[in-house]
C-alpha cells in the first residue's frame, strides 16, 4: 500500500470527538486499518485504565513502527485478511473503526465483511473511507461500473 494517502490522521483527530459524543459506551474499540500499530499504540498511551484497544492489520505487518511486534506477541493486534471471518466472538467490541480498507473490496466480499464488522461490535461500526486509487475490479456481478459502487473522494469521510 506505499504510496497511498490514508486517514490516519483523521481517525486519530475523531477518536476524542467520538469518545465525547458515544460518552461511556465506547470502552472496546477494534481498529482496523493502514497504520494499526501506530494507531493503536497512541489509543494505548492517551486512554484511561477503563479503555481498550484493539487492532486487526489488513496489509500484512510490513510496519517498522518499533512496538509492533510487542503488540502482535501480546495478541492486542492480529494480522487477518478482513474478507473473512474475524478472529473474534459476537459483540467483542462496543465499537469498530474500520479505514482505509471496505473502498479496495469487490462487491463479492464488501456485504460480508460489513455484516462482519457488525457482528464483533456491539454499538457500531464507524467506516472511515478515502480516495480508492488501488486498482479493483472495473465491473460488479451486476455489471455495472465500478463508479456507481465506490464514489471517488479527494478527502476521507466518516
């Protein structure tokens, strides 16, 4: 994924505001995206003791963010293909922040992997999607245009 721009900073920018807005609720959250183990090192560090984070890395650990390993060893990050099903039980999550990620899906996987996410978290999933310049398929089952699936955006939304 080099040379791709994701939203790692913007998801780092939102957490307060949804911590804020979701109030008590939000104590388990499952990252997954670009960037997890430093994405869930600064949720470690910045979080009080009645807060867990959790990340699930679906490049491939490649990262030379020095702490990674550390953090797969204690199983606080996996690494997993997201198409499938996730190494966790039913409502493991109050919530799941997924970036960077559903926008690279075919329609074969994109339904399945958001009944997925929805399955491990008990209030919501929060899908943080960028501008899709990886090369996915150009037609769906359906045949219709990759451009009526995924809108191209020059910045990334919640």
């Amino acid at each position: 994924m080099a040379g791709h721009t994701f939203c790692t900073s913007e998801v780092q920018t939102t957490i307060p505001l949804l911590r804020e807005v979701y109030d008590d609720s939000m104590t388990k959250v499952l990252y997954v995206g670009p960037d997890t183990c430093s994405m869930i090192s600064k949720l470690l560090i910045d979080d009080e003791d009645d807060y867990e984070a959790w990340g699930l890395e679906p490049y491939g650990s490649d990262s030379s963010y020095f702490n990674c390993w550390d953090l797969i060893h204690k199983g606080i990050i996996r690494v997993a293909d997201v198409k499938f099903a996730l190494p966790y039980g039913e409502n493991s999550f109050s919530h799941v922040i997924i970036s960077d990620t559903l926008e690279y899906f075919s329609s074969r996987y994109l339904n399945s992997t958001i009944f997925e996410l929805m399955r491990v978290s008990r209030e919501g999933v929060i899908i943080f999607a960028g501008y899709p310049d990886y090369p996915i398929s150009e037609f769906t089952r359906f045949k219709f245009d990759r451009q009526v699936r995924i809108m191209e955006l020059d910045e990334c939304v919640v």
